[in-house]
C-alpha cells in the first residue's frame, strides 16, 4: 500500500491520539480525519507518530460504488504522486 494512503496515529502531549491521513508542514504535522476535516498540530506537541498498515480505505468500497466509480476513483488513485 502507498504511504500516502496509510492512516497515522499522532499521540500528543496532552493525552488526545487523533487519526487520519497525515503530512507534514514544516514544523507542523497535518491530519486529515475521518470526516476530511484538516487538523494542524505542532511538531513540538507530539510524542510520536504511530503509522498503520492499514488503509483508510474502507475494505468494501468495491461493493458500496458503482463498477464505473470504482474504476474513476482507481484511475484517480493511480494518477497521484507524492509532493
């Protein structure tokens, strides 16, 4: 699976472990959460950063989209490259 699509867990310092898709920012990390809101945390305010093997994808999407978006959302997957 591309790194760009695993989902990160960010354990802070004040006890709170938010998940999503991660990137960094300078010194800042930014987290995409489940509902594709973007959350911007300090580096300075995290322990770690936990990455999963898992991916954000649901593991049924293949069942829940038309055959025709599942090959538009492929293609568009396909089409991405890192930053």
């Amino acid at each position: 699976m591309d790194a760009a699509f695993k989902s990160t867990t960010l354990i802070l310092s004040d006890g709170r472990s938010p998940t999503g898709l991660v990137r960094e920012d300078g010194n800042t990390f930014v987290l995409i959460d489940g509902l594709g809101k973007e959350n911007r945390f300090p580096k300075a305010d995290v322990d770690k950063a936990v990455a999963s093997n898992l991916s954000a994808m649901p593991a049924n999407v293949d069942s829940t989209v038309s055959e025709a978006d599942y090959y538009h959302l492929l293609a568009y997957l396909l089409q991405q490259r890192p930053k």
